[in-house]
C-alpha cells in the first residue's frame, strides 16, 4: 500500500471517527448534566400535625423505639442507641405493606426538639435521604410535629411517583397514630 492510499483511507474513516467520538462526547456531556441535576436537585416529602400534647410528650413517644411495633405503622422497628453519629436499624413498611430495612447515620438528636437522620443507598449521591421529625410547641401545651424527608441523588428522579404514592401516606399515618398516642 502507497502512502498516497493509506493517507486516503485515513481521511475517509476520520470523518466516521469524529461523529462516533463527538456523538460519545455529546452524551457524556448529556449524562454529566443529569448527574449535577439530579444530585442537586431536591424531592421533598413534607408532612406535619398539631398534637395535643407538650413537645417533651411527642417526644417521648417518637424516642421510645421499642414501642413502635405496638402503634406504628411506618417504622415498625428502630434499634441503636440515639446519639449524634451513631447508626440506628430502622425497619420501615410502605403502603403495599413491603418493609425495608435501613442504617442510617443520626445528625441530631435533641430531646423535645428534633430527631434526624442520613441515609444513603451505596456510597452517596445515588440516592440519599435526610429524615427529620421537628416538633415545635405551640400555644396551651401543644406541639406540632413536622416529618419531613429530603431526598438527593441520581436514582431519585426515576422514583418521585413511588416515593409520594407509598411512602408519604405512611408518614402521615405515623403522624396521626404518634398524635393518638402522645395525646392519650
């Protein structure tokens, strides 16, 4: 083969070459995009319920885990010592009754005040979740509790419609048997 004819081939496969390599490039840029979207972008489930009972009731019911299989419906099981930094076991049951079981890492814990967490599926910004139950007094030894979770991470867009249909009415339920206890 002449020079004349390599350089010939070369130049009609460099324009193949450079639409597979700018097509490649196109779609990395495109996923790369995604990527930073989805881990920054925010889903939240947002919940809250006025209680009659002070903010050191609510919490005794929602930091007494080894009564939860008694009244609640959504963690049915939580185990691990309540300290910031420390990994509990949650159990969690959604609307079609399938349980999940969770290690997340507490961020705060405050008596009368706020319990939340951090989970995360694999290594962090797949699909992460800060759950927290804020309890705020109110006026005549009232308190309202606001669940709430904020989810981040590339898996969350692809399950907004599952996360709001079987898990939020769960929090819900949680309110209002946590109410129902604390209150009576």
């Amino acid at each position: 083969m002449t020079t004349a004819t390599a350089t010939a081939t070369k130049n009609k496969k460099s324009p193949v070459r450079r639409r597979v390599l700018a097509g490649v490039g196109a779609f990395a840029v495109l996923l790369a995009g995604y990527c930073v979207y989805a881990i920054a972008h925010t889903t939240v489930l947002h919940t809250e319920i006025e209680i009659d009972a002070t903010p050191d009731e609510v919490w005794r019911v929602l930091a007494d885990r080894d009564a939860y299989p008694e009244w609640n419906p959504f963690l049915v099981s939580s185990t691990g010592e309540l300290k910031v930094g420390a990994r509990i076991t949650n159990v969690l049951k959604d609307t079609n009754g399938k349980e999940t079981t969770f290690r997340p890492e507490l961020l705060a814990v405050e008596p009368g005040k706020e319990l939340r967490w951090i989970g995360r599926v694999g290594f962090g910004g797949i699909f992460d979740g800060e759950h927290s139950f804020r309890i705020e007094p109110l006026d005549g030894g009232r308190s309202k509790l606001i669940q709430e979770e904020r989810f981040n991470g590339v898996a969350v867009p692809f399950t907004v419609g599952m996360l709001n249909d079987t898990i939020k009415p769960q929090f819900d339920a949680m309110n209002h048997a946590l109410a129902e206890r604390a209150a009576g």
